[in-house]
C-alpha cells in the first residue's frame, strides 16, 4: 500500500516551506531593539562617504546595516554595521574575511 504519492509529498514540501519565517540572508545578525532607537541609513552613509568610502546600496539585513560599496583602500565589500552606533561589525571582499568585530 503506497502512503505517499509524489503529489502529496510536493503538497507537504510546499506546506513546510511557506511556514518557515523568513530570515536574514547575511553573514550576521545585530541585537539592535526597536528601529525607533536606529540611526537612518543616511547617517549612515554619510559617515561613511566623509571617512573615504563610496556607498553603492544600503539595506537593513538581519537587525543591522548591510552596506555595498568601495573602501578607502579601494576594495569592493559587503560591510555590516550596528544601526544604533554604526559601528563596523563585518567587511568582506569576494567571500574572503577582511573583518570581523569579536562577538560577531
């Protein structure tokens, strides 16, 4: 006797995944609170621009600052920052670690 057909094992598969909460696609996630408490984007981006950096894309991943642009230095990153301070957690180039804040 066959309890499954490849239908309703799709059906169960479909279910399963659509119940999953979605989650941060990044490479880590931030404590930040309430965006209430958060300092805009723009801030952001601003600090960054008057350190050196140029800021291709912004967005929130993950409870933090997911930044694509160019460093001082000249490296192309994906950078993660704390949205309450802006404090730099993560920077890498092309999968490779150029760094990481101890904790995250």
């Amino acid at each position: 006797m066959r309890l499954w057909t490849p239908l309703s094992l799709a059906a169960v598969a479909a279910i399963a995944f659509a119940s999953v909460p979605a989650s941060a696609t990044g490479a880590i996630t931030c404590k930040s609170g309430p965006v209430s408490g958060w300092k805009s984007q723009k801030a952001l981006t601003d600090k960054l621009t008057k350190d050196g950096w140029t800021v291709r894309k912004s967005k929130v991943d993950g409870g933090c600052y997911e930044v694509y642009g160019t460093t001082p230095e000249g490296d192309r990153v994906e950078a993660y920052f704390h949205p309450v301070t802006l404090e730099k957690l993560y920077v890498s180039r092309r999968g490779e670690i150029l760094f990481r804040k101890v904790g995250y």
